[in-house]
C-alpha cells in the first residue's frame, strides 16, 4: 500500500517509469503544477482538501481533522485509464475522478498551514505522477453549513488517459482484471 515512506523515498514515482514518456510528469512538473494551484489559492491558511476515493481511506499526508462533505456540480466516474500502480500495460484498469455535473459525498480533510510544506509535496507526488487530474478550487458543503474553499483533484478531460465512456459494461472488466505492483 502506498505510504509517507514510499513517496518521500521516490520508490512510489518508480511504480510510473515504465509508462510513456509523453504521459508520464517528471518531478518538475508535478512540482510546477504544486505551486501553480497554490499561487490560484483563494485564500491563505489552513487548507481544505476534498477526499472522494482512496484520499478517504488513504490519505497519506497529516491532517488535523476531517469531516463529512459534499461537493456540487460534480459526480464520481472512473474515467480515467491507468496503466501503472493499481494496474500494468498489460493488465490496464480505471481510476476514479471527478467529472462536472451531479453531487459527490466525501471527506474534508484540514491540513494547517504550518504544515503545508512537508504535505503538499506528498500529496502532489500521489495524485499527479501522470498529470491526469487537474486540481482547482471549489467551495465544498459542510455539515454544519460551512463552505470553506478546497482542493480538488478532478480529471483532465484532455489528457490521453482520459476516458469519456465510464459507463458500468464499458469499465467494469477494467476494474475487474486490472492487476499491478500497488494493489
């Protein structure tokens, strides 16, 4: 299972080069992406960031707390193709995002700014080693009707691992056979 460990070591980047150059970002650009959504930051502070899939259940940066949230405007669909990590060129799967339209049940995560430094980076390094989501800012529904601005990872609908056809028989195999070194 992928951990703090692994992505600060450069083992988890490891699980990627054998992807297509044109596909896959090197640590520069995963950088430059970091501090070009943090340049576009909203506001200053602690920050908010938006789990829906394995940043739930697997967050890997430290966080202060974390709280039931809904997202607007967007829904859950795995339409983006993988080919390392959960998965292998020979034994492709699918990857969950985040694409506009609908409403999506998640997890507000806070991370304190004090900490944002040694965070972000390992957050970046998990969810951008192919560029293919696209982090924005959006005002996330709190239970106790709070909107505070959050990070989103969302997909890239012009990225080549983009897959616009999500539906259930069109993934469902992929999901299913998908095999690689990150299970």
């Amino acid at each position: 299972m992928t951990d703090r460990t692994m992505i600060s070591s450069g083992q988890y980047l490891e699980h990627f080069k054998s992807i297509p150059k044109h596909v896959r970002w090197t640590p520069a650009q995963i950088e430059q992406s970091m501090r070009d959504t943090l340049d576009a930051r909203p506001d200053t502070g602690d920050l908010w960031i938006f789990g829906y899939g394995s940043l739930i259940w697997n967050p890997v940066c430290q966080f202060e707390t974390q709280h039931k949230a809904f997202l607007d405007g967007w829904h859950q669909s795995f339409c983006l193709r993988t080919i390392a990590g959960r998965s292998s060129p020979r034994l492709p799967g699918r990857m969950l995002s985040l694409e506009p339209g609908g409403r999506t049940e998640g997890v507000a995560l806070r991370l304190p700014a004090c900490a944002l430094e040694d965070e972000l980076p390992l957050l970046w390094i998990r969810e951008m080693p192919t560029g293919a989501y696209r982090p924005i800012w959006l005002p996330i529904a709190m239970e106790d009707g709070t909107r505070p601005m959050a990070l989103i990872f969302v997909a890239d609908q012009n990225h080549p691992l983009y897959a616009p056809n999500a539906s259930v028989a069109s993934v469902a195999a992929f999901v299913a056979s998908a095999y690689g070194p990150l299970l």
